[in-house]
C-alpha cells in the first residue's frame, strides 16, 4: 500500500502528489533565522505526517492541531476543511479516503480502478459518512494486509512505523503513543512483527494481569471482611454453635409464642364471645321477662264470691232464685276447671322457659370465664416480657449466623479465586516454557533472522559500526526488547554508549522500519514509509550513506520513502555545497518567506 496523493477543499492548501516509486522528499527552504520568532516546524512538514496519520482514520480529539486550531473571533480554522488521500493498494486499484473536520468522526470511502486526474474528489462514494469503527474495518478489507488476518489488531497499529515522527525516534520497538501504557499493548504486537507468536506472549500477559486482579481481589476481600481462609474450620464450629443456640431459642420461643401467634385470634375471639354474651343476655332477659308474666299469671286464679251474692241480694230484699244460684255455681266450677288448665300449661310453659334460661346462663358463665382467660393472657405482661427477650436473644444469634456465613461465603470465594489462581498458574507456566522454547531457538525463526540480518546490514552501511536487535526473558519471564547495543569495531567488539544519543537512535529506528517493510516486502503489507526530519542533526557522512540506503532500498524492493528536511540540514559536498534533491524527487516544497509558503497556506 502507497500514498498517491493528499489534496483539499481549501485553495491554499499545497496539494501533493506523491512519487510512487523511490523518493518523496518534503522540503521547506528556510531563510528566517532558527531563532527568530518563526522556526522550521511552523512551514507543515511535520503537520503533513499528522495529516496523513488522521486520514488513515485516526482518532483525534481537541488536542489535535486540527481541532485545536482558531482565529482571532474563536472559530475553527479548519472547520470547512476536506481532506482526501487517495492510495494505491497493493491489489492495483486506488481508493479515496474523504474525512472533513466539521464532522471529523465520519469518514467516506471511494474505490477507483485507476487514479484520478488533478485534484478532484471522486464522483462516487461506496462507502459515506463511516463511523471510526466502521471505516477502519473497510480500510482492513481493502488493504488486505497478510501480517493482520487472524490477529487482534488491525493496521493502525503498525502505521507509526511506516509514519515516524520526532517523538518516535526515542525508541526503536516502543512508539510514543504506547508510553505510559502497558506492555500488553504492544510487546505481543512486535513480538508478532519479529515473526515469533505474538499470541503465547499476549495469553501471558492476559493471565499475569488476570492474577494480579485475583491478589488484589483477594486482599480486599481480606481487608473488607477481616477474614483468612485458614480460619473456615474455626467459622464452621462457631455456625454450628451458633445454630444449635438458635434451635434452642426458637424452641423456647414456641413455647410462648402462643401470644404472638395468637394475639389477632385471641382478640377476635373476645369480640366473637361478647357478642355471643350480648346475645346470650338479651334472651336471657327475654326469658325472665317471659317467666315472671308467665307466673303472676298463675296467681291471678278465677275468683267469684257466691255467699256475698247472695248476701247483696237479701239486703236489697230481692229474691234470689235456687236456679239462678245453681247457674252460678256450674259456673264458677267450670271456670275453676279452666284455671287448672291454664295453670298446668303455664307452668309447663314456665319450665321450659326455666331450663332454657338455666342453659342460657350456664353458657353466659363459661363465656365471660373464657373471656377472662384470653383477657388474662393479653395482660400478662411476664410472658410478654420472656418472648421478647427470647426474640432479641434470638435475633442476635441470627445476626451473629448471617455474619458468620457471610464470612464463610467470603472464605470459600476466596478458595475459589485461589483455585482459579492455581490454573491460571498452570497455564503461566506452560506458556513460559512455550517462550524459553522460543528464546532457545530464535535461530530457527526466518523471519527473525532475516529482520535482524537487515537491520545489521542498513545500520552498517550508514554508521560504518556494528548492531543488532535481540530480545530476552526478564525475571517476570515476560519479553524484554533489548536496545540494539552498538559495536566496537577493534577485534573486542565491546559495547558503547552510542546508541544513546539521539543521532544513533533516529537512524537505529530508520534501519528498523526498512528491515521491516524490506522483510515483508513478499507479502501484502506497507510499502511507504515516512520518516520526518530524519537529516537533522546527523554527520554529513551519514547524510549521505543514508540516502545512498534509501536509493538502494526503494529502488531494489519497491518501497516508497518519505522525508522531510529543511535546506540547512542537505548534505554537503567537498566544497562544502548543499547537495540538493533532484526535482522530481521533491513532491512538496515548503518557505518561511510569507503565510502562502506553508502547507494550509496560512500560520496558526
């Protein structure tokens, strides 16, 4: 895959379009003095790598120039801006990547059979307005880079490789975008570019901090809850004590529970049997009622004087007939026979009334015994008293359970997490003895061997010194890239101290990002590299062979090089003269003269 060209919306922008094959040379004429209020990183070149970093579909924040950027009213500068990067991939065709800074999340994609003339964005769109996520999964289609299938990652993260900026120079395997974060995030991935199994590296890591989580659970849990696994028998006993204390009470609570249980039946039953009272006391008075008539009529017998008639009737000097006197006394017979009558039914009557009314306050006497009863347990204050002592005493020992369980479940997951430790211990070991296989046979792996052999040979030929790369186990048997060790040339070959300075660094990453693309120059991978302000600061004989490599590399392995230099950092001749770049190998050319001499063409 190569960069074809990068224009813009924007008229001021410069346009580039870049050689794709050999040499592409970024080069800012700067006159101003370095001191000045202008320097040589106000002219774009680097900003140039950041820009083709974000149309690769990085993922940019407030942070990023193209955001962070504003006028003098507080408006972005770059808010109408439209960038497009149209890339050859390695299939042939070319594909257009549109991202614009109004809505800098959403990308837009076109594919072409070939590439289109001038600067003109594509008719047609086959893929727009793409979330991050989406546009980076369509780039990895269509890249279809061979290092990446079947691995957790995608190409984004080898792009700093191929797109080197100042920061980068401080660490050959390290980029600055994985400082301050953790190995696992790219010792697998480089293990993986050194053609070893990045995936046995990553599975360690993933374990280790998968125990660690599990100490740290552990210790918490220890802390939180005050216990210790060696105590779960101990626990145990104490359950046990405290459940047979509980049985007890609860036993002893049973036993009275009868007023708790029973208290809304007890009160119930006291209305149930005073309304049954009420009743029972309302025939009650009904019937004596009933009787006391019943027996005043038995008293009022049938009373009739006949002597006294008789008498009246001799006063008045009326003659009262023996007839008449008979009549009265058939009568007066017949209403005594009556009477009796009556009075025998009445007292039947009665009777019956009487032995209701008997049954009747039987009744009201064993209900108001029984009403006394249950009002006598509602008012007994000593068995209320021993039940609610026996409930605290029992809601203690259940508390005291509930926490002694609680420890034990606590104990047991700590068990648990211990036996998950052990397997992850397990299988930590089995990788660590698929690593110690691996570092014991690095010569075996033609990958490794044909990286680092590159990589001696690139240094070699710019720095005329000898250098390697290697790896090794650390005491955690986690890999540890070593910094390549520069050689003395005497017949010890010892070690110095060169390889840390910044000079030696910045070329030690360059020879490593061109062993690498050279080493997977058979397969689908990158095929540029861009490598900002790489002359500066350097010996000019190193300038020199430098670009001598990098003629060598791009022309024999078809690998397109980026540079960006200022014309004080050209290599000179033996007269001392700027040896410049041949036009066509300049695709961008930038000045300090005026605003139109930068990328955007205006400063900010």
């Amino acid at each position: 895959m190569k960069l074809s060209k990068l224009y813009c919306n924007d008229d001021r922008f410069k346009n580039v379009r870049f050689n794709l094959r050999g040499l592409n040379v970024i080069y800012a004429d700067v006159v101003t003095n370095l001191k000045d209020k202008k320097n040589s990183h106000d002219l774009g070149k680097t900003k140039l790598a950041e820009l083709i970093d974000y149309l690769l579909i990085k993922k940019i924040d407030k942070s990023n120039f193209l955001l962070k950027a504003i006028d003098e009213k507080g408006k972005q500068l770059f808010k109408s801006h439209i960038f497009y990067l149209e890339i050859l991939l390695n299939s042939g065709k070319f594909l257009t990547i549109k991202r614009s800074l109004e809505t800098p999340t959403k990308t837009s994609i076109s594919i072409n059979e070939q590439t289109i003339n001038g600067y003109i964005p594509p008719l047609n769109w086959e893929y727009e307005n793409l979330g991050i996520k989406a546009a980076k999964e369509i780039l990895e289609f269509y890249f279809n880079f061979d290092f990446f299938k079947n691995k957790p990652y995608d190409y984004r993260k080898a792009i700093n490789y191929c797109i080197r900026m100042q920061p980068d120079y401080e660490d050959v395997y390290r980029l600055s975008k994985f400082k301050g974060g953790k190995d696992v995030d790219w010792k697998p991935f480089m293990f993986d570019l050194l053609g070893f199994d990045g995936k046995i590296l990553r599975e360690k890591y993933i374990n280790n901090n998968k125990q660690e989580e599990i100490d740290n659970h552990i210790k918490q849990l220890k802390k939180d809850f005050s216990v210790n696994d060696a105590d779960r028998d101990e626990i145990i006993a104490q359950i046990g004590l405290q459940e047979s204390k509980a049985k007890d009470a609860e036993n002893k609570i049973d036993q009275l529970n009868f007023y708790e249980q029973d208290k809304h039946l007890i009160e119930e039953g006291i209305d149930q049997i005073e309304n049954k009272i009420s009743e029972l006391n309302s025939l009650s008075y009904n019937l004596n009622f009933d009787i006391s008539k019943l027996q005043n009529s038995i008293k009022n017998n049938f009373s009739f004087d006949l002597p006294k008639i008789e008498r009246v009737f001799k006063e008045s000097k009326v003659y009262f007939p023996d007839d008449l006197k008979k009549d009265y006394s058939d009568l007066i017979k017949f209403n005594e026979e009556l009477t009796k009558d009556r009075n025998r039914l009445l007292k039947k009557t009665i009777a019956e009334k009487s032995k209701q009314l008997h049954e009747i306050n039987a009744d009201l006497k064993e209900l108001s015994l029984k009403k006394e009863n249950l009002l006598g347990f509602l008012t007994d204050t000593d068995t209320f008293r021993r039940l609610k002592d026996y409930q605290k005493i029992l809601a203690r020992i259940e508390s005291e359970l509930i926490q002694l369980k609680e420890r034990l479940r606590i104990i047991d997951r700590i068990v648990e997490l211990n036996n998950e430790k052990e397997e992850l211990k397990k299988e930590i070991e089995n990788t660590v003895k698929e690593l110690k296989n691996i570092s014991n046979h690095t010569e075996k792996n033609k990958k490794y061997n044909l990286v680092r052999t590159l990589f001696s040979n690139f240094f070699n030929e710019v720095m005329d010194e000898d250098t390697y790369i290697s790896w090794s186990l650390n005491s955690s048997n986690n890999v540890d890239f070593k910094p390549p060790t520069i050689k003395t040339k005497d017949q010890f070959s010892k070690d110095t101290a060169k390889d840390e300075g910044r000079t030696y660094k910045k070329i030690l990453c360059v020879v490593f990002d061109l062993a690498i693309l050279v080493a997977y120059n058979k397969e689908s991978y990158f095929r540029f590299v861009y490598h900002d302000d790489v002359l500066s600061q350097q010996d000019n004989g190193i300038k020199i062979r430098l670009l001598k490599l990098i003629h060598e590399v791009t022309s024999t392995y078809d690998i397109q090089y980026l540079l960006s230099v200022i014309k004080s950092d050209l290599p000179t001749n033996e007269k001392d003269e700027p040896i410049y770049f041949d036009q066509k190998d300049i695709v961008l050319e930038l000045n300090d003269k005026n605003a139109s001499g930068t990328l955007f063409g205006f400063e900010f």
